[in-house]
C-alpha cells in the first residue's frame, strides 16, 4: 500500500528461512517489485537442483490475513501450518533489471532469458533486451518486443499513454500510441 517501510531485502537464502530455522520472511520480495494497493508483484531468481534455471514472477494479495497482521515479525513461523502463497506465479523468460505496474499490466525489461541461462557475454546488455508486457491478474505474458541492448537498471517509465525505456547505449526508446 505504498509502504515500503518493511520491504525486505532481496536475498533468498535469507528470506527463505536458512538462517532462521523454520521461521520465513512473510513478506513478498524479490530482486525488483511493484506495487498497487491491493497487490505486490516481484520477480525471484528460481533455483532447481543448485542451478539456476531462471526466473519466476509472483503476484501477492496483499489483503491476505497472513500478510496485513503488522503486529507480527516479519521472519515468522508458519500460521496454522501455512505461510503466505502468492495468488499466482509464472515463468519469465527475462532476466530483470526493471518492472513498471501501470492499470492491469506488468512490463518487465531486461535481458532475453532463454534455455541456458544469459551467457555472461550478455550481462552487460549489449547484445540484446526485451520488454515484456504480462497480465497482472494471472501473470501470463500478453506481448514481447526486442531491443537491440537492454534497459538500464529500472529504466522504464510509464506517460502520456507511452512506454519510455532507457537503454545500456544511451537510446530511449518511446512504445505507445
């Protein structure tokens, strides 16, 4: 609800109670977020096996019981056996440096995430960027558009009806009516 107050950090193994015992973060978090009222959306590196093999974006109802109890601290044990799920999840097949929440949608911009992983000749967003416009309600991807390099670190930005995104060589890009 705009209170960024207790957003966590973005680390994992932190989050994921390694240090804690059985308690967890009961927080959404993840390496970039959005937020409206009701809800909280964040992308998460997805590990299988010690690999990594991607990353997953989670759509959180922020109304939840478990989520809205502010008397509670924020790594806590499971309430009635049951942490906080997030209403849906859905593979994405970029790897974030930024997300922007405007009406219904999520538009995610990095760098192309295909089978394999970025290689690190990419990391540095030269050789290639996306945006993608997924749905809000149930995380499915809508629409996908290539850009010759990638955003820079939350270079996206929403007005006027346009999408404006800002690139590692220095382009800004316009998308919209």
């Amino acid at each position: 609800s705009g209170d960024f107050s207790r957003t966590p950090v973005a680390f994992a193994w932190l989050a994921n109670g390694r240090s804690f015992g059985s308690k967890k973060l009961a927080r959404p978090y993840g390496v970039t977020m959005a937020f409206d009222e009701t809800s909280a959306y964040c992308i998460r590196s997805h590990w299988a096996r010690a690999e990594h093999s991607g990353y997953k974006l989670y759509g959180w109802d922020l109304r939840d019981e478990y989520l809205t109890d502010a008397s509670e601290p924020d790594f806590r044990a499971p309430k009635d056996g049951k942490y906080a799920i997030p209403s849906w999840e859905a593979d994405i097949a970029v790897r974030p440096r930024g997300m922007l929440l405007s009406g219904d949608r999520l538009y995610v911009g990095g760098m192309p995430n295909k089978e394999g992983g970025v290689t690190e000749e990419a990391l540095d967003g030269m050789k290639g960027g996306v945006i993608s416009v997924i749905s809000a309600t149930d995380g499915q991807t809508l629409a996908s558009f290539e850009l010759t390099t990638a955003p820079v670190w939350d270079g996206i930005a929403a007005a006027n009806k346009h999408l404006v995104i800002t690139s590692v060589d220095g382009t800004v890009h316009s998308l919209g009516e």
